[in-house]
C-alpha cells in the first residue's frame, strides 16, 4: 500500500470518533460542508486509515468534503459484530455533533465497503436516520462465498483466493454461522429504505458478484442503485488512481455521485469522539 500515491493538497490529522482512533483528511483550501464516514479494507482483519489514504484522498480533493476514515477493531482479537458496532457509534458521534444525516455518506473498500453496507443496517435497526449515500468500492457483502464468479474468476484476481478469504473469514466469524443479514447482506438483508447506493467493482475479481446480487437486492427492495462494472481491473482497482486511468475515471463517478446526494446546511460540524 506504500506504493499507492496520495494526493497532494489534503491535510490529516488523529482525532477520535465514537470512542475509536480516525483520522480526518480535509482539502487544503475550506472544506464543503458534508462528510464521508469511510471504512478501510483488509478482511476484517488488516489495514487501517493510512492504507486506505489513496482511497480518501481522492474523494476529498475531487469532492471538497471532509472525511472520517475510521480505526475500527479487527479480528481476531476483535471478531464479528465489533466492526459494525464501532461503525455504528462513529455514526452516532457525527449525528451527536449536529452533523445532519443529509450531510453524511458512508464509504469503504474490499470489507470496508461491506461494513459500509452493514452499519447501515445497523442504523436503520437501531432507529436512525439514513445517511445521504453509500459508497462501495469492491465491497464484500457474502461472507457464504456462495457467489459465482467466486468459481469463474479464481485464478483470474490476481489478489484474492478462496484460501485466503476462508482463512480471514474464519477469524472474523469466530465460529457464527456467515448465513445472517450482518454477514452476508448481499443474499439477506431486508434493504428497505436504505440510502442510494453506488457499487463499484472489476470484472477480474472473485467477488464480483457481492456486487452484482447486491445490486438486485437493492432494485427489488425499491433502493436507488447504481451498479458501475470496469472491465479488466482487479480488486479496489480504484486504489491505483494517479496510475490507473480506469481508477480516475471511477473516483470521478463517485466524487459526483457523492456531490449529488450530499445534501448539507450551513459550515461544517465538528464531530466530537
């Protein structure tokens, strides 16, 4: 991930957010009054804001909107449901802090872009308003492994296996059946009233159709989606931008899509942890 490249002109700082480490990255000049809550990749069980700063870079300098990438606990240590729980009180923290629901978006990568998914769910469950947007980049959203390009693209992703995704995914299960909404959302979860959602993945990568039985899900369920397919790419290809045409090309999309639902009133809010 040290090779991924930053953009310039944002500035980061450590702050905390519902009781877990964050960094807030910001553009140089005066941010627009919205944020992106984002959740790194790494199964559940690596990664962290700095590895995802290419990723959250691009969309505060292509949008003007601060974000959050939140620390959230991982497995093993931490196994299922800890992420969503620490999702869930980030959001919490930004609505406590006066920040309205219209003016936030949840975002993520690779396990990220499913706990984006998830804390939504969790929100809605617990009886709170829905943010703006969600933003999904490669997101795993079927912790079953039931999906079939998981057969039709092994050997072709060039990043995951199913040995490897069996092993995460055993960490972060600790033993929970994967057949529940929380875990496997794309076959499961009730979607009603969710967010609009914009789901970005590449043809090259295992779970490819995380996405695309997300995206039906949500079509049934009434939900606002957009399913956004780029043709030989691997997994979060959207991490290689500044490298990657198609990576650009993609951030673009969702920088717009994120311009388009974000919907904020007056200076921005400062979330307190």
């Amino acid at each position: 991930m040290a090779k991924m490249i930053v953009p310039a002109g944002i500035h980061t700082r450590t702050t905390a957010l519902g009781g877990r480490p964050a960094v807030l990255v910001e553009t140089a000049g005066a941010p627009k009054a919205g944020t992106v809550l984002y959740f790194h990749g790494g199964s559940y069980v690596v990664g962290s804001p700095e590895t995802a700063m290419s990723l959250t870079g691009n969309l505060v300098t292509r949008t003007g909107f601060r974000a959050f990438s939140l620390d959230y606990r991982l497995a093993p240590e931490h196994p299922f449901p800890a992420a969503i729980e620490d999702g869930l009180s980030a959001y919490r923290a930004l609505l406590d802090s006066g920040e309205a629901p219209s003016a936030i978006a949840f975002a993520g990568d690779s396990a990220g872009g499913g706990l984006a998914v998830t804390t939504c769910l969790a929100a809605r469950d617990a009886g709170l308003p829905m943010p703006a947007a969600i933003v999904a980049f490669s997101p795993g959203l079927d912790m079953t492994r039931t999906g079939e390009s998981m057969h039709t693209k092994a050997g072709i992703d060039p990043f995951l296996t199913r040995e490897g995704l069996e092993h995460t995914g055993a960490m972060y299960l600790a033993g929970q059946d994967p057949h529940q909404p929380m875990l496997s959302p794309a076959t499961l979860a009730d979607l009603s009233g969710f967010p609009p959602m914009l789901l970005q993945a590449g043809t090259n990568e295992m779970v490819l159709d995380d996405s695309t039985r997300m995206a039906t899900r949500a079509r049934e369920a009434g939900v606002d989606v957009i399913l956004d397919i780029t043709a030989d790419v691997p997994h979060v290809f959207q991490a290689f931008a500044n490298a990657l045409d198609e990576a650009d090309e993609a951030l673009d999309r969702a920088a717009l899509f994120l311009s388009q639902r974000i919907r904020a009133r007056g200076p921005a809010h400062t979330a307190e942890g």
